[in-house]
C-alpha cells in the first residue's frame, strides 16, 4: 500500500517535491533498498523512537531548506 502511494506521489507534479518517509516493520535490507530505489527520502523501521523519526523530519525540513535557497539565489 505504502509502495503505490509512494509511487502516486512522486509521480505527480503537483506532490513530486513532498519528502516520503517510509514507517515500517519490513526490516530486510532488500525491503529499505527497494523503497530508497523507488524514490523514498528515507526508511524508519517500527518500533522506532521518537528521537529518530524526529532526526529524520529535521533533515528532511533542512534539505528542502537548502533547496530554496539554491532556488532563490539562482533567480538574483
């Protein structure tokens, strides 16, 4: 499910830029290539402490952060 939705996502213009964090209990490292392949920003196994989602927001925010800038400073 979270695979076509994933796929949906990115494949779409409008939602392409949103960061996806897969949050899952498929802990293979075969599960976590295949996600980060299809396009996925990262890969959180459950359980998963709050400190670690947490990490992985923030440097996801920071990433789009810096994006902007790239962007704007490209336009001066």
């Amino acid at each position: 499910m979270a695979t076509k939705f994933c796929v949906l996502l990115l494949g779409d213009a409008k939602t392409s830029q949103i960061p996806f964090i897969f949050s899952t209990s498929m802990s293979e490292v075969i599960d976590k290539a295949a996600a980060l392949k299809m396009g996925a920003d990262d890969y959180l196994i459950k359980p998963f402490d709050m400190k670690s989602l947490l990490a992985v927001v923030e440097s996801r925010m920071l990433a789009g952060k810096r994006q902007v800038h790239e962007i704007e400073a490209s336009f001066r």
